[in-house]
C-alpha cells in the first residue's frame, strides 16, 4: 500500500512539474524589421523607372499643373469600390501602396496597368517584377473605361 501512494505521489509531482504551458493565440503576428520597412517604402526591389510607359493603350499623358478635384474625387470613389481590396494608401498589402507612385512610375505606366493588367504583367519588366515582389498576386482586370482609369489617375496624384 505504501508503495502505491510513494507511486502515486511521484506520478502527480512529476506531472506537475511539466514544462510551461504555452498559450496560443488566434491568428498570427507580423514583426517587420527595419530593412522590410524600407522595402515597403521604397517599393522593394523593384527599379523606379519614370520612362517606361508600359504595355496598353495609354501612350502619351501630361499632367496638367492643377488637381481636377471633380475628377479626382470620382477616382477616389471608384478607388474605394474597386482598388482597396488589394491597395491601402500608404501601406503594402496585397498590391503596393499607391501614395508616391508618380515617383516610382509614370502616368501612362500606371493608366496601362490599370487598363491592361493582363498585357502588363506578360509584357512588362516592371510589372513582372511587382508580380513576383508581391508572391505573384495577380492585378485582376476591372475593364474601366479610359476615363474612369483616368479619374483613378487623377486621385492618386493627390495621394
């Protein structure tokens, strides 16, 4: 009988003195480091490139000096139901961030990726390169016209 309660006494205590529990948490954490920031800042690794007009109809596109504020205003609306799925303003998600991308691109590169993303992503260097940056998530075409691609082009102008 001693023997059975020695063997169950040492039992529990050894039980008890298991490893720490871990808790799990739902979900998952992401910790950047500072090189990933600047990444995300930069655009990665991909090149600026502000000569590469793209693949698509767009050819030629100058900016007036003045933001068209009606017009920007419908491409924010249509950027609000269309884009941000993929896109934030000023943070990588699925697709990059588009605040600044007229420092990284040029307006006919941007209207050819919006209005050709299919052609862009076979044809392109640049769009080759996002595609794979971006663990080859492809842009979807939305088949905007070109004034609403234009609208878009607008609105990011005042990002």
């Amino acid at each position: 009988m001693k023997k059975a309660i020695l063997f169950l006494a040492l039992g529990a205590f050894m039980a008890s003195c298991g490893g720490k529990k871990e808790e799990k948490k739902d979900g998952f954490e992401v910790s950047r480091t500072k090189t990933e920031e600047k990444k995300a800042e930069t655009g990665g690794g991909v090149p600026v490139d502000l000569d590469n007009k793209g693949v698509g109809p767009i050819k030629n596109l100058d900016f007036p000096d003045e933001i068209d504020q009606e017009m920007a205003a419908r491409g924010q609306a249509k950027f609000d139901a269309v884009c941000v799925a993929c896109h934030m303003v000023d943070q990588r998600m699925i697709g990059p961030a588009m605040k600044g991308v007229y420092d990284r691109r040029s307006p006919e590169w941007v209207m050819n990726m919006i209005l050709n993303p299919d052609g862009m992503l076979k044809e392109d260097p640049i769009a080759k390169a996002l595609l794979k940056e971006y663990n080859n998530a492809i842009m979807l075409n939305q088949n905007l016209t070109e004034e609403e691609a234009r609208d878009l082009a607008e609105y990011l102008r005042t990002l």
